[in-house]
C-alpha cells in the first residue's frame, strides 16, 4: 500500500510538472508523465489491477528517474510548511 502512495505522488507531481511547462524539460519529465495512466490505479478507492499500459510505463521508467522524482517530492510538504513525508522502503 506504501508504494501504491508513492507512485500516487510520482503521479501528483507530474501532473504538475506538465501543467506548467509546455514542453518537457527532460528525458525523465518525459518518462514520468507516461505514469498518467496509472492514475486510476493510485487515487484512494481505487479497485482492481493496474493496467497493462501503467504497468509498461511504469517498467519504462529509469529506476534514477523515479527515484530522483521520489526525492523532489519529498521536499514539497517542508516547503509548504507540513509534516515531511516519506517512502518506507
């Protein structure tokens, strides 16, 4: 369930990222905002077994590129003034 949050974040800030650029600034953004199609998947409620298209993207994605993203993530509550979150692993 933990990493099921996680990937929700991944999900979150990549939705955000391609809201404010109009192109990709990288290779990762680009890998990254293929996870959309895991969203169904991912938001509290969900049910059922995530699609073949998220689990190809998920596997596509530089395991660097996720973690990185994890990380950047990470950070976003203590800028925002909220308990810092993490990833147990």
């Amino acid at each position: 369930m933990e990493i099921v949050k996680c990937i929700y974040v991944v999900v979150l800030v990549v939705g955000m990222m391609s809201g404010s650029w109009a192109q990709p600034q990288s290779t990762c953004s680009t890998a990254l905002s293929a996870l959309n199609v895991c969203t169904p998947f991912v938001v509290p409620g969900a049910v059922g077994n995530p699609s073949s298209d998220c689990c190809g993207a998920l596997q596509s994605i530089d395991r660097d590129c996720l973690c990185s993203t994890l990380r950047i993530a990470s950070r976003i509550p203590a800028q925002c003034n909220l308990p810092p979150f993490t990833c147990p692993n």
